[in-house]
C-alpha cells in the first residue's frame, strides 16, 4: 500500500486479540475486525477459503461454524497454521487444521451441534493473504437439526449480535445471489445495527448459478438496496468442485475468466472476485483500524489507571509469606473496627442511602420504636377506672370508706410499671440485632478470608450475647428500683390537693396544640376502589386533631381532613399481590371514616414507616387497637360495673395521680434505657473489638488458616494482574505503531432518491444535480410514463423491506455487447 505504518495496523490489533484472549472478556475492549455474517449455505466459509488459498474449514449438513472462528491472515514468507489454544505447535498439513477446529468445537459444545460464543483464534501465515483478521460466525438458521435446542436459531442471532452491534466491528453480509437480496437475513442484521451502511460490506456469491437471462448487474453497481460501501461479486467452488478436490488456485483463476467473459460483468471484472475482496477488506479495515485508534487507545489507558491501585497491592504477592499473613491480619482487624465504629457513630464515607442502618437504626429504636412500646402498654381509660375502683372497694372491705386510700394509688402504680418491663427487653432485643447486622456488613471486607471472616463474626456475636444477658438484669433492676419506692414527695408530682385541677389543666393544653403539626409525608391510600382510580399516593399532614392529606407536597389542594376523635389504628395483612406494608385506621364506634369506608388502609414502602407513622399518631393520641382477649374481657366486666358520685370523685382523683407519676417514671425510663443500652452493650463492643478481638483470634486457633484467601480472591488476583498485564502490552503496542499514517475518506452516502418509495432508510444524495447512470441498453423514460415492468428472476425486487414497494429494474433483454468505451462514472457509483 505503500505506507508503512499503515501495513502494521492490521498485525498491529492481531497482538492485542493475542494480548487479551487469555483472559477473556475482563478488559471488555472492543478491537477492530470484520464479522462475517449470512444464511447457511451461502458460501462464507468457500470465501474465507479463497482467502487463504487453501481448504481447512469443516463441512456438513448442519450447522458447521458451531463457535465464532477469529481468523488472522499474516502475510509471510512460508505457509504454515497456528492455534492459539497450542501455541507453540505448527500446522502445515490443513487437513488437521480442519480436525483440530472440529475437536476444538467438540470440545466445549459437545457432539450434538450446540453453539458456544467462546471463540476459536486461528492464526494463518502464507505468501499468498494480505494482512486481514476475520470472525467467522454461524450460519443463521430456521430449523432445529439433531439434538440442537429449539431456540437455535434464536441463540446464533444473539451470538451474531453480540459481535457486529459493537461500532468498532465491520461487518461483512455474504448473500448468494440465487436468492432473493430484499429478504436477506444477513443485510437485514447489518440494517438493524448499522442503518447508515457506514460499516457494511456487501459480498453476492453464486453469480454462476443464477438463471439463464438474469443477472446481479444492478445490485453489483449499487442500484439495487445501495450500500455506502458497495458490493462485491465472487464465484466460489461448486459442491462438486469441492469433493472433487478441486484446487483453489483454478478456482480462482475460474472465477477471473467468469468475470471478464460474462457480458453484464466484463465491464466491472477489475472490480469483482476474491483478489478485489481481500484488497477491499484489507483498506477498509486498516481505515477503520486507524479511525477508532485514539478512542482504544484512551479506553485502555482509563481501564489500566482503574486497576493500578489493585495491581500495585497484589504484585508481589506471596501467599504463604508468614510475615505477610502477620501484617495483614492486623490491617484487617484494624479495618473492621474503624468500620464498625464508622456505623454506630456515623460518618461522611460509604453513606447507606438505601435503608437505615447501624447508628441511625439504632437511634431511632431509642426515640420512636421504644416510646412507641410504651405506649402500647398503657391502659384503656375505661379499664384503667374500672381497675381503680375496685382497688378502692376492696381495701375499704366491708366499711365504707369516707377518704382515697392511698394504697389504691400504689397499687395501680405498681401493675403499670411492671407493665414496662416488656418493652425495655424489646428495646434491647432490637438494638442487639441491629449490632448483629452492623457487625455482618462490616465484615463483608474480610470476604477474601473466609475462616477469618467467620470466626470474627463468631467472637463478636458471641460477646454481644454475652452482654445482652448483663443489660437486660440491668434494665429489669431499673424496672424493680421504681417498684421499690413510690416517691410522692417528686417535684413533678401534682399530690392530692391538686389532682382535681390536673383534668381541666390538660384539656387547655390539648386545645392550644391543635394546630401544632406532628408529622408530614407522603402516604398511600390503599382501599380507594378500582372504578374510582385504585390506590393513589398522597401529600399526609398530621396535627394534633386531625390527619389531612394534599395532592402533593405544595399542600394547595386538601383533598380531606379526618377528625382523631374516636380514631384507633390496627395492622392489616400485607397482601400477596403488594410489595407496600399496611395499617388502617378505624373509628371504634363503628362509624364510617372516609366517605363510605368504614377504615382507612394506609401503606408504606417499609415495615419502618409503618412504625415510625404509628409512633406519631401515639402522639396525637391514637392509640392501637387492643387484642380481641382483653377487649372481651373488658367489656365483660364492665357490664357489672358502676360507680355511684362520691366514688366516681375517687376514682377521679386517683386516676390523674397516676397519670402524674406515670409520666415521671416514663420520662425516667425513656431517658435512662439508651443511657444503659449504650454504656453497657454499644460502648462495651466497641470497646471490645479495639482491645480484645485481635487477642480472640490469636488465641482461636492457627493464624495461618485464618489468612487461607478464598478461591474466588485467588482467581481475582490472578485476573487483576493478568489483565493490568495486557493492558500494558497493549499501550506499548500501540506506541510503537505510525501515527502519521494516510488514510482514505469514507464513501459519500449513496443516492436512492430514483426508487419510487423506497424502503428503509435514505441517505442524502451526493450530488442533487448529478446525472443518473443508466444501465446498458436502458433509455430515460419520458415524464409522466409509467415505470417499466418487473425484471422476474431469482434475485426479486430488491427493496429494504417486505413491505416496501418494488423497486424498478431494468426488463429481460438479450445480452448487449461489450460498448467501445466505458461509460463516465456516476456519482453514486462505489470508489475503489
């Protein structure tokens, strides 16, 4: 070609296909080749032949090419073939080229005709190729053969995709011409992935076979579905010539005297057949070589960068090395701390922004799970005055009392405080588990070292359980050291003398905070029914009085305000079909709540929201609904039950002195589980893991079987370093390739404004005054006169789609002699 940089383009991206084929696709580089792509039988493997001058491609009914072929011709002195699979090894006899494709397919498809994308790389050395690398790909099939699957052909069209939708990949669409061209399978893939021709290749094969009278003329000088890049004829061997043996050095020389003596190809002869293909394929894929060089050339560099930190760590590396396994148990004990402090006390690096996690679960146990639990615990009004009077009635006995006891007062108090003993275990319970699943994520780094990532999480959670059983007798004491005393004399506690006034005390307060908002957010209404839209998020604004909801959040349009009075709030079942966690509020004297619902279903993302929601309609006084035991019993009792006025006045009064001193031991309590939960369970494991945790697994077992890396970290490493390996190669490779090299223009796009509607895509014209060229023996058409008929024969109208209109064609006429002079060329006609 006469530019040597240029020549050293095509060697040049065979050593990077070497570079990178050992480790497959962990590079994820896309290099410049040319796909064959076509139906079964139309010849690729014949033309890949004729290529190499030699036979070495299986053939058989069927599906031959099983697994993509990587075919790289070199031009050389000598001839010979190797594999890249036995490197080292030369084959001279092409005969056993061709048995080692087949037991190198065999090998990883099995007999039974499957397909596999793992490439075959055959690299050919000989006196006769011009430099050229080639993917051969499975013929597209219809119809299951043998044993293969059903979706065969289904699997050969994602194989094929997989190689030419790649924008640094050519493709080359081999069409025999006995078929008709508008329904090829192999254009037709080019079209989807490459609708502007700027990659296709078009290659018509058995011009010899057509039918007598017709010929390819149109669609060898791009008339016919035009390709920016043009077509090329070949004549390949028969079937006959093939089991006859038939040299390929006579085929070719056939297929020279086919072209010059044919009448509607003498003209074009010097720009037809297997010769013309290589010197075509060999430019247009160096063209392209060198056109997408800059962008490989960064995209290596960004991947070598990306894997220069791990590299670095991983060379010289030495598994076995005990000062090694020393060092790097240390870093990884020290990690894991510095980790897991980082989630309980929070910090700025490797934020969750999925889910709570960690510190902020456990934050929010402390503030909204656990006063929601104690909450839970406190009495129904009416079961709390029924409880209180007959505490009365039964320390008066048989006399009637004339003032309050006090011990009904301490009585009461008492049963209620035993009461929060549940929901101080729960709350401890909760924050064990969340520091399980903090110690779980943290450890995720010690994957590579499986026995030292389970033995860490072993000690770690064996320790936390451990202090669970010291936190929970310390809460519990807690519990027993309210029971212990009943302080009357607290400063928060209204007394006897003015427990009368507390009630209308509370009332004032609640009736100044009705406006004052406790929560916003965004809730789904789940019960809305499918006629009046379905399920439909909205805008929530709760208050201390109401629960009302917007379209959005701009809060401009209310679409309901629900009054709390009477309202409860229960679970609901999450159903089969939903993803969304749901609760429902209902009025318990079985009055509708919204229009004609009796409850309002209200779903959530997570069981979370669900429970923080709950807390905050706590605070505004709905309260869960209580279970159906202790409701019947209730309502048993209460039928029993009545008060005449002087004990309604006690029980009155004894009520609000409970209210008063239960709100100082919840206010206690509330304050001092997190400080007890902290000191003793979060602050202690803490403390554990920087001190004591290194020691633990000193003292577990051999160190050095703690530090045995996984198998998966083994072949991570390996693969690191392989692939920073080939990646240097690669840059080095191309550095040392000619970047001043001479390069062709593309084609300009081809001009189908002649055809009538045609189909698929138009390229503009490249000259909008430029004359068309006619072909011989063909006369322009007066304005206005109708078209000329269809030209019948094997090749059909050749139109982009089914259901395009047909293109015109040139009628049946007797073969013209060779014209004296060439016609001029048309603008439109491909460049050499």
């Amino acid at each position: 070609m006469g530019n040597r940089g240029m020549e050293e383009l095509i060697p040049l991206v065979n050593k990077l296909q070497d570079a990178f084929s050992s480790i497959g696709q962990a590079c994820n580089l896309d290099l410049p080749q040319i796909a064959v792509v076509g139906g079964q039988s139309a010849g690729k493997s014949s033309v890949l032949e004729n290529f190499v001058g030699r036979d070495f491609l299986p053939r058989g009914s069927g599906i031959v090419t099983r697994r993509p072929l990587v075919l790289q011709l070199i031009s050389a002195t000598a001839e010979w073939a190797e594999f890249l699979h036995c490197k080292g090894k030369k084959f001279t006899d092409f005969d056993e080229v061709r048995q080692e494709i087949e037991a190198e397919t065999d090998r990883v498809t099995g007999a039974n005709k499957g397909i596999s994308p793992v490439p075959i790389n055959l690299r050919v050395y000989s006196p006769h190729v011009l430099n050229l690398t080639l993917i051969d790909l499975p013929g597209i099939t219809k119809v299951p053969v043998g044993d293969q699957p059903v979706d065969i052909e289904q699997q050969i069209r994602e194989m094929i995709m997989q190689f030419i939708t790649r924008e640094s990949c050519l493709i080359l669409a081999v069409t025999p011409a006995n078929t008709d061209l508008a329904n090829s399978d192999a254009l037709k893939l080019a079209k989807d992935v490459d609708p502007q021709g700027l990659r296709t290749i078009g290659v018509i094969t058995k011009l010899d076979l057509m039918d007598e009278g017709t010929d390819a003329r149109d669609v060898l000088e791009n008339k016919l579905l035009p390709l920016r890049r043009g077509y090329i004829g070949v004549v390949n061997r028969s079937q006959k010539d093939i089991d006859g043996r038939k040299d390929i050095k006579a085929a070719l020389e056939a297929e020279r005297k086919f072209f010059m003596s044919h009448p509607s190809y003498r003209h074009m002869a010097d720009k037809m057949g297997t010769p013309r293909l290589q010197r075509v394929l060999n430019e247009q894929l160096t063209n392209h070589i060198r056109d997408t060089l800059p962008a490989f050339r960064s995209k290596l560099q960004s991947q070598l960068l990306a894997l220069d930190k791990e590299a670095e760590e991983y060379r010289g590396y030495r598994p076995d090395d005990p000062s090694r396994k020393t060092k790097q148990l240390l870093q990884m004990v020290q990690q894991f701390s510095v980790d897991f402090e980082k989630r309980i006390e929070g910090s700025g690096d490797q934020v969750d922004t999925v889910e709570l996690s960690g510190g902020a679960k456990i934050n929010r146990i402390f503030h909204e799970r656990f006063p929601f639990e104690l909450v839970k615990m406190e009495c129904d009004e009416k079961e709390m005055r029924r409880e209180i009077s007959y505490a009365i009635k039964n320390i008066h006995g048989i006399r009637t009392g004339l003032f309050t006891p006090d011990m009904a007062f301490e009585a009461i108090v008492k049963k209620q405080v035993i009461k929060l003993k549940e929901p101080c275990v729960k709350c401890v319970d909760m924050v064990i588990q969340e520091l399980i699943n903090t110690v779980r994520q943290c450890s995720t780094k010690l994957e590579c070292f499986p026995r030292l990532r389970e033995e860490t999480e072993r000690i770690v959670t064996s320790h936390i359980r451990d202090r669970e059983s010291r936190a929970k007798d310390q809460v519990l004491l807690l519990i027993d050291i309210q029971l212990s005393y009943i302080n009357t004399n607290h400063e928060d506690f209204i007394g006897f003398a003015n427990a009368q006034q507390r009630s209308s005390q509370t009332n004032k307060s609640q009736s100044s905070a009705g406006n004052q908002v406790i929560r916003k957010g965004w809730l789904t209404i789940n019960n809305i029914s499918i006629m009046k839209g379905g399920a439909k998020e909205y805008w929530f604004v709760l208050t201390a009085e109401s629960l009302s909801w917007f379209k959005d959040d701009e809060e401009k349009e209310k679409k309901y305000m629900l009054p709390l009075d009477n309202l409860k709030v229960r679970d609901v079942e999450k159903s089969f079909m939903s993803s969304k966690h749901i609760f429902c509020i209902f009025n318990t004297e079985s009055r509708n709540v919204y229009k004609d619902n009796r409850t309002l279903e209200l779903a959530c993302d997570s069981q979370d929201d669900v429970d923080s929601w709950k807390s905050s309609l706590l605070r505004a006084g709905v309260y869960p609904e209580k279970t159906a035991t202790v409701e019947s019993e209730t309502t048993t009792t209460s039928e029993n039950f009545s008060m005449d006025p002087q004990l309604e006045r006690k029980v009155e009064t004894i009520r609000n002195l409970v209210d008063s001193y239960m709100a100082i031991v919840n206010k206690c309590i509330r304050d001092l589980m997190p400080k007890t939960i902290m000191h003793l369970m979060i602050n202690n494991v803490k403390d554990f893991i920087n001190a004591e945790l290194l020691a633990q697994l000193y003292s577990a077992g051999d160190q050095n079987s703690l530090m045995d890396e996984s198998q998966e970290q083994a072949q991570r490493r390996d693969e690191v370093l392989r692939t920073h390996q080939a990646l240097k190669e690669a840059l080095a490779i191309i550095g040392d390739i000619s970047t001043t090299t001479i390069t062709v223009p593309m084609p300009p796009p081809v001009d189908t404004s002649w055809m009538p509607g045609g189909g698929g895509r138009r390229s503009p014209p490249a000259s909008p005054t430029a004359p068309r060229r006619m072909s011989s023996g063909q006369r322009p058409a007066p304005r206005g006169a109708p078209p000329p008929p269809n030209r019948p024969g094997p090749l059909g109208p050749f139109n982009n789609s089914a259901d395009s209109p047909q293109a015109p064609s040139r009628p049946n006429r007797a073969p013209p002699s060779i014209p004296s002079r060439r016609p001029p060329p048309s603008p439109t006609r491909q460049a050499p």
